[in-house]
C-alpha cells in the first residue's frame, strides 16, 4: 500500500512539475517514480511514519474538515482583537502533555495548532507541548484538549 501511494505521489507530482504530457515524457516520469521508490525500498527508508497514508482517510473526513473550521474560527476571533481600539490581546504561555504516541501525530498536533490563527507552538515533545497563545481565551480552548483528543483519534491511538 505503501509503496503504491508512494509512487503515486511521486508521479503526480512530476506531473504537475513537468507540465509535459507527451508519451515519451509521462513513461519517463512513471518510471523515475518506479526508480525513486525502489531505491528507497533497498535504502529501507519507505515506512509508515514517512508516507502516513493509512491516516488519510480518517484525514479527510473527519480531521481535516473539523480542522478548517477551528482555523476559520481563530482567524475570525483576531481578526476582531485587531480591529477592536483597545486590542484587548492577554499573552498566555501554557504548558501541556499530549496524548499522542506517533511522531507523526505529535507533528500533525504541534502544525495545527501553529496554523490556528492566535497560537503557536514553541516546543514539541513526547513530554511536553509550549503553546503561545494572543489571549487567555485562545489558551483555554488548547487547555480544552479538544484537538489533543481530535489528533489522537486521527493517528488511531485511541
């Protein structure tokens, strides 16, 4: 499955590079990705870490949706705090254990939660997440735990 997605990926994206469709090119290109992920194969560098597509489709339909929504919503709440003259903004630093197990998952929690408007992650660890927060409110929502929980049930260690 891996290894399929994998060329797949590789394909589409050169593809997409090449902007070339003649046959000769197209066979060129699918056979690169053929070789790339080969080479990779004998390397022993293809895993389930690197190429996470067993997570896409928990992604897709439920994360990724439930995602932009959050994002949507955080980006509406700054826009307000900017505009608003007395910029009510309440710096907050806020320490918490996430419940992830995977690398994969404690990135995919320390990114969204850089790309949520009003916070960001300053360190990301097995033992310990440091989130900036623009205000106390936006701590609280990470304090929740609602995306902690979110990207557990997304990586499948719940």
């Amino acid at each position: 499955m891996h290894l399929v997605s994998s060329v797949l990926f590789l394909f589409g994206f050169w593809l997409i590079l090449s902007g070339h469709y003649t046959p000769f090119l197209v066979t060129m290109g699918l056979l690169t990705a053929l070789g790339v992920v080969w080479l990779a194969r004998r390397m022993d560098v293809v895993d389930r870490e690197g190429h996470p597509v067993h997570l896409a489709p928990r992604a897709l339909f439920s994360y990724w949706p439930w995602l932009l929504r959050e994002i949507i919503k955080s980006g509406w709440d700054v826009t307000r705090i900017i505009l608003n003259p007395r910029l009510p903004v309440s710096p907050t630093l806020l320490r918490f254990t996430p419940t992830q197990k995977s690398n994969a998952g404690l990135v995919t929690h320390a990114n969204s939660i850089t790309l949520t408007p009003g916070t960001i992650s300053i360190e990301a660890g097995h033992a310990e997440f440091l989130v900036h927060a623009v205000t106390e409110a936006g701590a609280d929502g990470i304090r929740g735990g609602e995306m902690d929980r979110r990207v557990t049930r997304f990586e499948g260690e719940e």
